[in-house]
C-alpha cells in the first residue's frame, strides 16, 4: 500500500478556479434564447378563501406569452406529506402564497401582466403561533389533512393542525421524576429565520413541442426536484430532465422543490420557450421557505450525584403554511430529543403544527439548532443550580459507545466521541472552574449531536470512467453548493486508485438524463454516501485494470498494483502507464483486449429500523450520528447589552478529517451562521397583516465580516465510523448547532442573565440586565444592605 | 427611454443601447455576458455585484448604466489575463476562502481595491474594508488570510499573475516509467 | 422602473436648474445609493434623473475665504473622509462619515445625498449640525444658504425647494478642532443603519470650550441637545450625567425593527456619559 496522497491532504477545491475567475455559472447566468420572464401573483392575506382568479385581461396584456392559475394544476405534492398545490386552488394560507403566474417577454411586462389577474379572496381567521394552532377550536390551515398523501412514518392528525406528531417514551418517565431529587423546568423559543443564501432561488424550464419537459435550477436535489415534478403534473419520469449548474449556497433551503413547478406550469402553456422564476431578496425571504419556530418545554430530573434521571421534552414546532421537509424535522427533532446525553427515563413530545406563516423547511442542522438552543441551555441551568460546573455535568451525562440514546439505541464503539469534544474545547477557552473571573465576561459551553434525517432507502450512485489520456471522471449527482462535494469526490478517487487527484475530474453539476441517481444532497449525507459508492465503484476499476493489465504483462493479477497512475509489477519493476489501458490494451501485434474502463456503484445505508409508532424506541433507527462541541468566550456591554463574540472553538468526532481547509471552512462557516440565528436573525411577521415586515438584507442582518469573533478555532476528532468512507462521517451541518446555546451559557456566566428566546439582541440582554440589577437592589433593600456589585448569580427564567 | 453609452470594459471599448432604468449590473451580465458579476440583492447590501469603475469599487446594482457612459469598468473577468491567475484569485484558492463561490468574484474585486490603497492590511483593515461584502458560506475567517496573504506576495514582488494550477499538471505529464513486453 | 424614465447628465448648475425646471417631476442624482433603491420600491418615480456628477463646480473640496471648507454636493464620501484638511480640521466629520455604509458604498454616496434624503438616521448630518454648517443651495430665484440648524424639516422632508439645487456644504472655521467621538449602536458590527448615534465634541484650546451633542434615530430628523451643550459648558465634564439627562429628554425616538423607543432613549443617555468622559480621557492621554 503506498502512502495517502489525496485524502488528508489540503487539496485545492477543483471547482476553484472557475468560481475565482467568474468562470463558474449558475442558473441565473445561463442565457437561453428568447427567454420569457415571470412574475408571480402572490396572496396579500395570510388566510382566505379564494373565491375565484380571472386571468383573461393578464393574458391579454402586451408582451405576455401565459397565464397560469390554481384551478388548472389539482395534484399535490410535498417531499413526505402530499399537502401543497403548484398555485392555491380554494385557499391561501400564508401572505406570498402563489396564486398565479405570468410568463412575457419582458420582466416589466410580466409585472404588468400579472397586477392584471383579479383574485377574489374571502379573508378567513389566521393563526400565527402554536399555542393558537393547538388550541381547540383553532382555524384549521389544511381541512383536508385527512385526505392527503403521506409517508408511513410520518403522522398527521386530520382534523387538526397538527401535521406530525413524534413520541418517545423510554423507561419511566413519571417514577423517575418523583424519584428525582430535584426538578427543573424551563421554556426556549426560537423564531423562524431564513437562510439567506447570496444566490436567490430561481428555475428555468421549458416543455418542447413533443412534451419533454426541461429544466435548470438552482437546487440540492435534482432527482427530487424531477421526482416531485413528476408529482405535480402527472408525467413520467423518463419525460422531465433536470440539470443543476453551481449553486449559490442553500442550507436546506434548496432542498426539495421550490419555484420549479411554476417554471414548467408555465412552459406548459407555452411550448418551445424557455421560462424564467427568479425571486428578488425581498420574496426570497417569505415566499422561498424558512426555518421553523420552536416552542421548547423541557422538564428535568436529576438525583443526589447531578445524574439526569428524568427528562422530559415538549416541542411544538411552527411549520408555517406547508408541511414541507418540516414534518421529518418534527420527527428528528423528536427521536433526537436528549441531545448529547444519556437520559434513561424519557417523555418526548415533538409537535408539528401548520400556522398562517412563511413555509418552514430543510435549516442547516435540520432542526437540532433549535432543539439544543433549549437542551444546552436547560444542561447549564440544572448544572448551576446544582452548583456543578457546566462541563463536569455535561461530561457526567454524556452519551458515549455503550450507552443508550433515547430510542434505547446503544451506540457501538465506533460511535465518537463527546467527551473528547468537551474536553478539547473547554481546555480551548479556558474553562477550568477555578479561573480567574473578570466581571461582565464569560465562557459557556454547548454540545451538539445530529444523525441524518433522511428516509431509510436514501441512496447515492456514481459513475467512473476515463478519457483517452487517462483523465479519470466521476459522475456525481450529489450538489457542491460549496461544502466541497466536488473535491473530497475528487480525493477519494485518487486516493482510491493512487492517481494524482489533478487528473480527475468530478463532474458535478448534474443532468438527471445522464447522472447517475443520488437522493438529495441535504443530511450532511453526501461526503459520506457519495465517498462509499466512489470506493466501491473504485474497486471495480481497479479490478478491470488490473485483469488487462495481467493479460498484458502475463502475469497473476494477484501480484500487480496500482502505483502513481500505472499498473506496476514490483517483482519485475514493470508497469504500464494508464492511458495504455484505459481505452483498451494493443499488443504489439495489433490485437487488442478490454475495453474502456469504466464502472458505476452504489451505497445505501444498511440495517435501519423504523421507529416503533406508539414509542419510537429503534435499535438502529439512523445511520451514523456526528457529536461535536463548542465553547466560546463573550465580553457584555453591561450598560448597553451589546454581547461581544471574542472566540469561539469548536470541536467535532468527524470520523477522518478528508479536506482540513474544506472541514475548517465547513466549520467557520456553521459557527459565523450560527452566530447570525444566536445574536441577531429573526423573520419578523406582522401578526395583524401577515407580512414579513423585515425582509430585505437592509432590515434582516446576517453576519458581515467585522461581526465574526476575533478567535475561532476548529479541532477535530478521528474515531473512524465503521461504514464511513475511510472512516469519515457528516459535519456540514452540525458546525452550526450549538454556537447560540454556548453564546447564551456564556452570557449567563458573563453577568447571570438568561435569555430563552431567540436571538439574543442587545436589546433584550439590557432589559435582562436592568431586570436583574432591580431584582438585586429589592433584594438588599429589603435586607437594608447597600446593592451587591453586580455578579454572576440567579436566572431571569 | 433608450440612450447609447460606450464604456471600457476590461480593456476592450464596448457600445450599448440601454434603457435609462437599467443598471451598470444588468448591462454587465445580459448585455456583455460578463456574469462573473453577481446579482444577490439589487439593494447595494451584499456586494455580490461588485466592480471597479474608474478604478473605485462600486456596487453595479447601485450605478446606472448611462452613469458609466464614458467610463473604465473592470469585472471579476478582468482580472486574470491569458489563463493566468490574479495573486487574490491564488490566494482564494490556497486558503480554501471559496465556498459556494457566489460572493467572490465581488470579495475579490473589492480586496483588489483595498490592496491598491493599503498594500499591508492589519486584520482590522480588511474586515472594515470587506464589511460590505456578505459571505453566507465561509465565516469570512479564511477570505481574511487570503487577502493579507495575497498582499504579502504582491509586496514581496510576486504580483505576476499565476497560472491556474490545475492547468499545469496535465493528465498526459505523469511521472511513470513505461516498460512493456516485448 | 418606466420604460419613459429620462436620463440627463448636465456639465453646469445652471443647466441643471433650466433641466429640473422643464421636468418638475424630475430628481436630482448623486450616487443614486438612496434613490435607486427608492425608484426600485416604488417609493420614488421621478420622470428624469438629472444626475450631477458631471459638473466640475461640485466635484470640489475647497477652503472659502474665509477659511472655512466647501465640500461640493457631488464629492463622494469616500474623498470627504480621506481628504487631508477634512481630518486635520473636522475629524468628527470624517469618522461619522465612515461609518456610512460600506467602503464601497462610499465611494459613490455624498454628503448631499445624505443631507437631502433626510432620513433621522443620517450618519453625517450629527457632524455638519455640530459644526453649524451651512448648506449651499440654488434655484431659479436664486443662490441662498441654509443653516444645517433649519436645514431638515422631518422625516424624509427638507427645507428645499421644489427644483432648489445644492451645491455645496460649508464648515465654517470657527468650528475646526472639535474633539470627540460618534458613538454608534447598530444590531451588527459591520454595516448596518445607526439604532441610536450620539456625537460628543468639544472645542479645542478654547477657555471654556464649546460643547455639542448630536444625535441620531433618535428623533424625526437629526438633532443637536442644545440644553444638554449648555449645561456642559457652565459646568463642564462632572455634569455628565445631568447632561445625559437633558440629551435623553431632547429626543423623541420610535420603536422600529432596530429598537425600541425606550431603549433608544436610554442609549442616548448612556452614550452621552461615555462621550463626554472619552473627551476626559482624549484630554489626558
Ligand atoms: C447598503 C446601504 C447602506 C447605507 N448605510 C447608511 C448609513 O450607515 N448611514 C447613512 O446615513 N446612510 C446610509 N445609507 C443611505 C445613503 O447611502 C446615504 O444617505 C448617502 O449619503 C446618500 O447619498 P447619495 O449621493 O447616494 O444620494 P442620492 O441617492 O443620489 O440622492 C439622495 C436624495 O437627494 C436628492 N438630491 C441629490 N442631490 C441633490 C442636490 N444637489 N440637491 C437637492 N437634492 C438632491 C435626490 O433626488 C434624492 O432624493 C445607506 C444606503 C445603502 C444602499
Ligand atoms: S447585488 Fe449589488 S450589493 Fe447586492
Ligand atoms: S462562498 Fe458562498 S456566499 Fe461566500
């Protein structure tokens, strides 16, 4: 075996030059003749019956080529839960919701055309929280829930708002908690945020004059994007051909389908033309999808050691106006409920719930984010109380090979490593209890644990095969919208097949005529799905080389090798270079033998368990979880609130480290957006209009460069993953899970205030502070003693 | 209204007719096809859309084309010449400061500038200079190292533009001593 | 935007004016960073652009006779904050210029612009009403200047007239070498609109030095605490706090997306303090 080349090594991104050069395109940049342009008709009311929409004056306007409307397009769709039409047919559910579209050749005329379609609405009770959505009586979002289509393990409550409902009970909850020596209950809320990825949704489609149906997107997931098209308009798969060019970022929020299907409802109408939906940034914010709100309840239960014994954990989850990707959020967030720790006696209750709001979906951390915002949170709290420090009680009940997760899965031995995580980061940021403290500054720590959500059958393929001179090409359909998909593909090839990974090309944008099939790049999934069928397929290359390469040399295939691009026989010092073999192998004679090398391959994740309907208890109900952490170090504005990020260090059980300037770039990345969702991202809706009244980069804030903590450091650690690819497991999304919580605990430590709901703007923390400043000085006027200097103590629950 | 401008675009002389609503951007990426330049928000907050016109970084969401009637722009395309590559370009690429790659042809225009003005920038310096550019994917931290390591190499005189290096190990150069049976 | 929208890019003022007169729905233009986005909303739809630009007269930062500094309508930020007699004479001037926008956006936005927009939020207008700067404008009646004083008039609203041109805006010399700082809040560090700004100066080497106290978003246009000036300079730096006190009862902020109303005013407070004792600590190095 010769030494690593590719895999652990610093590659280069092979997609980088095109992208520094401005060579790369992406869907808005490809030019299709004749285009037509699009403006949609979106819903002004959150909640409406809609009485009727006339499209004739539209369709007459100057300049417009076709109308689209409800009523035409009947079949629904949804990724798990069938519940949602291209356009509203007889209700409106959210403000954004599209009614209508038109296609002409201008966008101004387009605009035009569309202020031209007359839609008539019967405005009906919105709702906008989840308390009001659960509450008997409420205003139902869907009145036809029981009707719709939907996967087994997903479960909705016709009748209700309720669009999935996930249960864990484990042990015994009820014993445990009178059991308990002392009991502790807080409530977290996280607001809906978006994902704001710099390149806006948009898709361009067009059905020929025989019917074919075409389309350019920007996307995560091509063949669920041709998939549920498919849903949508009835057509065979083999009629519709997705391609997916660079992706400007997604976070979940391209997973699955968005504008698409208005783009071919239109082509529809008009064959034989391109047609563009593009969103601006303002509709990119509400009328795209979201990520969820979070009403966490979290009750724990600990004995005289500081062991949690009893936990239990209340979600209820604001799904906006579609199921979506949401509903297997509810369920992850559920069969994920106990975070990083072993809990033996569990009550989950994980909710969700339709509300008159922006489409919740697919968030980076798919759920966990929100879930540990609590969870951490919660840790820290009972740790304090208990007057144990926050990392010794973490480590105390942390999950780890042997121990049960609450679905009463034992993790095995491969499993990583929480421990190490805390330990790394902790000794990073300095979190020895006996440190020297200065006032209105702090250190707080969070742990983070995700498997992928994803159905049990996800699969991945790939093609290999090579050119004349031996360049080798993988075919992948997993999307590179910049994790690096493209070049770990690239290094495990090489590395696979001991070839500079210079000569291999991942082909990586996708064309479902003629990429082999992947499910969806979402899951932190792809590296590792992506990497196992490269290796396989690799093997079978290495097989076909090395039988025309024995034929040629006339040895045992058995005693060749592959070595630095050539077929090598150590025992004569001979090799053939592949380009001799990759096309087929020519005797000096003039005969030939083999033939292109080439093979495809698949991985899909073996022996998963559904969860059992009633508990959710599973022995294997995930693949693979990813444990990490981090600890960061905040300074506090005490007269202004203002909460300074100094550094952040976080650490991850990654399996094998395959790129460190792409794992170290995954990990800056998650940290700095989750410093956004922490400190200042929230999608505001008006609650008397439904309107989003911040959406635009001017009024919703995302992390700018001078925002980003003076530190940030990355470790990692190697616990190889038994069916990881060279050991390797998911990290894309969980680098974002605890910044929020650990910048909280941190708070908390820095001056003793606790903020519970999302995000922790200056505003909020001076309220807390002035709260707690009174509290103080009451307590010691009552006391008669002079106001204590302002310390870390009690929590403003 | 339609007017006809003639400006400079990385060198070459180029004539338009444009309406007067359309902006320097729109021009650049459907009239010239330079789509290097991005479009992320059209309200001059994100920096995607980043050009030099007379040599000043502007957001070409904010200028109109007639504006730039008579002037010099240069786009993330002017940058390298003939294949190779800008020092700033290497240096995205050495410190892996590239994602899904949306904001930087913008990043890298602006940090063109700011060499220009500072050629040894504090850390402080590019964070402020850049702080109008939004990156959603990096956490900015390796785009800093990119830029102050690109400064150092142009201070050092290594300005020259370099060659892509996935272009210059090609396939057909590998390093293999060729034996075959007679 | 209209598809009838014109364009005109005049070489002199008086073109301009005779322009802008044949057109009164027309706009002026000068880097456009508040207009454009304002056309693209809807909430602006003027028939012409008569972008200014082009006329060197605006183009100029200059000292007056009497010793003071024009800086010209068309002058871009980014030259205002770099400019040598800017950061020598108006410091102030120069740091709340640079925390308009980004540097880029600077290169194209003007003090002007800024001033004409009118919004409560302006960064610059807190340094041009401290220094009792004086507007230069022009019209069909006329050249006049305007006090930076009676220059806004309410959100959005100057004392312009329909047409009036400005060409220029004057630092006099009696308010070179001001100390001080602009303190800023904002929701994030880098680019973001001012939640509350707070400009503290005072004057340098004079005996009792003159104090000003600007603030903005904080109320429906910039404004000076003159009461909290005054209290300053009968009785210096100790009475800070009180000055605090006279600052928050000045204003008269909103609740907005970036803040509360309440919050805002207590910022105002605590920013004043700060301001007055960073002179203390400028003073003593
Ligand atoms: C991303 C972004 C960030 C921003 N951040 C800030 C900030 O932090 N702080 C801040 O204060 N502002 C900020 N702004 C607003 C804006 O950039 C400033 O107000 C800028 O100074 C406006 O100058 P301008 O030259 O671009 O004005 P323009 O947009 O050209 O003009 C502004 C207004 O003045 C009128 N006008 C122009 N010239 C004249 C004239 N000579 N006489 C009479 N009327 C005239 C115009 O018709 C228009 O109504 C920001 C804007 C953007 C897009
Ligand atoms: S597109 Fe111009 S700044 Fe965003
Ligand atoms: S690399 Fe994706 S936005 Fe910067």
């Amino acid at each position: 075996m010769s030494a690593p080349r590719a895999v652990g090594r610093e590659v280069e991104r092979v997609d980088g030059v095109e992208k520094v050069t401005g060579a790369a395109r992406y869907t808005a940049d490809l030019k299709f003749p004749r285009l037509l342009h699009v403006a949609v008709v979106r819903s002004p009311h959150p909640h409406a019956r809609v009485l009727g929409v006339r499209t004739e004056r539209a369709a007459r306007a100057a300049g417009v080529r076709a109308v689209a409307s409800g009523r035409d397009f009947p079949l629904h769709t949804g990724i798990y839960l069938k519940d949602q039409t291209v356009f509203a047919t007889d209700r409106v559910r959210f403000v954004g919701d599209p009614v209508a579209a038109v296609a002409a050749e201008t966008p101004e005329e387009a605009a035009a055309g569309a202020a031209l379609v007359e839609v008539d609405y019967e405005p009906l009770r919105p709702i906008f929280d989840v308390e009001e959505g659960i509450a008997d009586g409420a205003p139902l979002v869907h009145p036809d829930l029981g009707r719709y289509e939907v996967v087994p393990w997903i479960q909705p409550k016709a009748g209700t708002n309720v669009c999935n409902h996930l249960k864990i009970r484990k042990g015994d909850y009820e014993g445990a908690l009178r059991r308990s020596s002392r009991v502790f209950e807080n409530v977290f809320r996280v607001p809906q945020v978006q994902h704001v990825p710099l390149e806006p949704h948009v898709s361009v489609a067009r059905v020929d004059l025989a019917g074919k149906v075409e389309v350019h997107t920007s996307a995560q997931s091509p063949f669920t994007v041709r998939h549920l098209l498919c849903a949508c308009f009835g057509l065979s798969h083999g009629d519709v051909r997705v391609h997916v060019p660079y992706v400007g970022g997604g976070f979940g929020g391209k997973a699955g389908i968005n504008l698409e299907p208005i783009a071919v409802a239109l082509a529809k109408r008009c064959p034989g033309r391109w047609v563009r939906v593009m969103v601006d940034r303002h509709e990119e914010f509400f009328a795209t999808v979201v990520r969820q709100g979070l009403t966490a309840t979290l009750v724990t239960g600990v004995d005289r050691h500081g062991k949690v014994q009893a936990q239990k954990m209340h979600y209820l989850w604001n799904c906006g106006a579609y199921g979506g990707y949401g509903v297997n959020i509810v369920r992850a967030a559920g069969y994920t409920c106990g975070g990083a720790y072993e809990f033996p006696n569990v009550w989950g209750d994980s909710i969700g719930v339709y509300t008159n709001r922006p489409v919740g979906s697919a968030y980076r951390g798919f759920g966990m984010q929100e879930i540990h915002w609590a969870l951490e949170q919660q840790m820290d709290f009972v740790a304090c109380e208990l007057g144990i420090d926050p990392v010794e009680f973490r480590l105390l009940n942390a999950l780890g090979a042997g121990k049960a997760t609450v679905t009463g899965q034992v993790l095995d031995e491969d499993a990583g490593r929480v421990d190490l995580c805390i330990r790394k980061v902790a000794a990073e940021v300095g979190m020895d209890p006996a440190r020297q403290r200065r006032p209105y500054s702090g250190k707080g720590i969070a742990c983070a644990v995700k498997a992928p959500a994803m159905p049990n059958d996800a699969a991945s393929s790939v093609v290999m095969k090579f050119a004349e001179d031996a360049t080798l090409e993988v075919l992948i359909s997993g999307i590179d919208y910049g994790q690096g998909l493209m070049t770990v593909a690239a290094q495990f090839a090489a590395e696979a097949l001991d070839v500079p990974v210079e000569t291999v090309r991942v082909r990586g944008c996708p064309d479902t005529d003629l990429s082999p099939y992947d499910w969806q790049t979402v899951a932190s999934r792809q590296t590792w799905a992506t990497g196992n069928a490269i290796l396989r397929a690799a093997e079978e290359i290495r097989r076909q080389l090395l039988a025309t390469a024995a034929e040629a040399l006339g040895v045992p295939p058995g005693e060749l090798a592959l070595a630095r691009g050539t077929v090598a026989h150590a025992a004569s010092g001979r090799s053939i270079p592949l380009a001799r073999l990759v096309m087929g192998y020519q005797f000096p004679d003039g005969h030939a033998i083999g033939g292109p090398v080439s093979a495809s391959a698949s991985y899909l994740p073996e022996g998963l368990l559904f969860l059992d309907p009633e508990t959710s208890q599973s022995a294997k109900p995930v693949a693979k979880w990813t444990f990490g952490a981090q600890a960061v170090e905040v300074s506090v504005d005490r007269e202004t609130g203002q909460v300074t990020v100094e550094k952040v260090s976080a650490c991850y059980d990654v399996g094998h480290v395959i790129n460190p300037g792409l794992i170290r770039g995954q990990t800056y990345g998650g940290i700095v957006q989750g410093l956004g969702t922490g400190t200042m991202e929230e999608l505001i809706v008006d609650t008397t209009t439904g309107r989003a009244v911040n959406a635009s980069l001017m009024d919703y804030k995302i992390p700018s460069f001078e925002d980003v903590p003076a530190v940030l450091t990355a470790e990692f650690v190697e616990t190889p993953q038994r069916d990881g690819p060279m050991g390797a497991r998911g990290i894309g999304e969980h680098t974002m899970i605890p910044t929020p919580a650990a910048i909280a605990n941190a708070l908390f430590d820095a001056c003793g205030v606790r903020i519970h709901d999302l995000p922790i703007t200056a505003e909020k923390v001076w309220r807390a502070l002035r709260e707690k400043e009174r509290g103080e000085r009451e307590r010691a006027g009552a006391a008669g003693v002079p106001a204590a200097a302002p310390a870390a103590s009690g929590a403003i629950a | 209204m339609r007017k006809t401008i003639t400006l400079e675009v990385n060198g070459a002389s180029e004539t338009a007719e444009v309406e007067v609503g359309t902006t320097l951007l729109r021009l650049l990426r459907d009239g010239l096809d330079l789509t290097g330049t991005k479009e992320g928000c059209n309200e001059g907050e994100c920096g995607s859309c980043m050009v030099l016109l007379d040599g000043r970084p502007v957001n070409a969401c904010l200028v109109l084309a007639v504006e730039a009637d008579g002037a010099r722009v240069t786009t993330v395309e002017g940058l390298s010449r003939d294949g190779l590559l800008h020092p700033l370009q290497r240096a995205f690429l050495a410190h892996a400061a590239v994602q899904c790659g949306f904001c930087t042809p913008g990043m890298i225009v602006s940090a063109v500038a700011l060499l220009r003005d500072d050629p040894d920038p504090s850390e402080d310096a590019v964070r402020r200079a850049l702080s109008g550019n939004l990156c959603r994917c990096t956490g900015y931290r390796q785009i800093v190292d990119a830029v102050r390591a690109a400064a150092a190499a142009l201070r050092a005189g290594e300005g020259a533009p370099e060659p892509p290096r996935r272009a210059e190990t090609r396939p057909t150069a590998l390093p293999v001593r060729e034996e075959v049976p007679a | 935007m209209p598809s009838d929208l014109d364009y005109r890019s005049p070489s002199t003022v008086d073109h301009a004016l005779a322009l802008m007169s044949e057109a009164p729905g027309g706009a002026f233009l000068l880097g456009g960073t508040d207009l454009l986005p304002q056309m693209r909303t809807g909430r602006r739809a003027p028939s012409v652009l008569v972008d200014l630009k082009r006329i060197a007269e605006l183009r100029e930062i200059r000292e007056t006779a009497d010793g003071g500094l024009s800086i010209g309508a068309a002058v871009p930020l980014a030259d205002v904050e770099t400019h040598p007699l800017v950061r020598a004479r108006y410091a102030l001037l120069a740091e709340c210029v640079s925390t308009v926008g980004a540097w880029p956006l600077r290169q194209r936005a003007t003090l002007a612009g800024n001033i004409c927009n009118a919004s409560p939020a302006a960064d610059t207008a807190v340094a041009l009403l401290a220094f009792d700067a004086v507007v230069g404008a022009v019209s069909s009646e006329g050249r006049r200047t305007l006090p930076m004083s009676r220059f806004f008039t309410g959100p959005g609203r100057t004392a312009l007239r329909p047409g009036e041109l400005v060409t220029d805006v004057v630092l006099p010399a009696t308010s070179r070498g001001f100390a001080g700082s602009y303190l800023r809040l904002s929701r994030r560090k880098g680019m973001d609109l001012a939640t509350v700004g707070v400009l503290v100066g005072r004057s340098d080497g004079e005996l009792p030095p003159r104090y000003r106290i600007a603030l903005a978003a904080v109320a429906p246009t910039p404004i000076r605490a003159v009461a909290a000036e005054e209290l300053l300079e009968a009785r210096g730096p100790k009475a800070a706090a009180e000055a605090a006190e006279l600052a928050m009862d000045a204003c008269a902020p909103i609740t907005d997306l970036r803040g509360s109303a309440e919050y805002r005013r207590e910022m105002v407070g605590v920013l004043v303090r700060r301001g007055v004792a960073m002179l203390e600590r400028k003073a003593r190095p």
